[in-house]
C-alpha cells in the first residue's frame, strides 16, 4: 500500500513530465510547469512537505482533468 512521503522537488518535476507536463520554464518569481493552455507552479523549495505534494498534486490533476491515485504517483 502506497504512503504520502515528503518528495524532492527534482523528483516532483520528474512525475509531473511522466504525466505529460513541459517545462519547467522559468517565471518571474516561481518556475512553472505547462500542460497545453494550463500552468503549474512549482515552488522553490528543495524538498515539499506531504500537505505540499497533496495540494500541488490536486492542482495538477485538476489540470488534467482526471484524478491521479496515488498508487499512480507512486508508479511514476
């Protein structure tokens, strides 16, 4: 069984392409990733905390247009 961990911000920008996401490109304060139209910020912290990868986890799927598991987030 899957468990929320605390992810390297290198690490969430790896998962982020493997779902289809381009970038990053570099923004005025923060880097963002793109997915067609659609933005994805990615803060600057070396390491997200768990609450941090949920919530940016709900924006991207919300992007997507699809719920990601996270058996499927742990699989990327």
């Amino acid at each position: 069984m899957a468990v929320w961990r605390p992810l390297k911000r290198r690490e969430f920008v790896r998962r982020l392409r493997a779902l289809g996401f381009e970038g990053p490109i570099s923004g005025t304060r923060h880097q963002f990733m793109l997915f067609g139209q659609h933005r994805q910020t990615i803060p600057t912290n070396s390491e997200y905390s768990v609450p941090q990868v949920r919530m940016l986890l709900r924006q991207a799927a919300s992007i997507l247009g699809r719920s990601v598991s996270l058996d499927e987030w742990d699989t990327l």
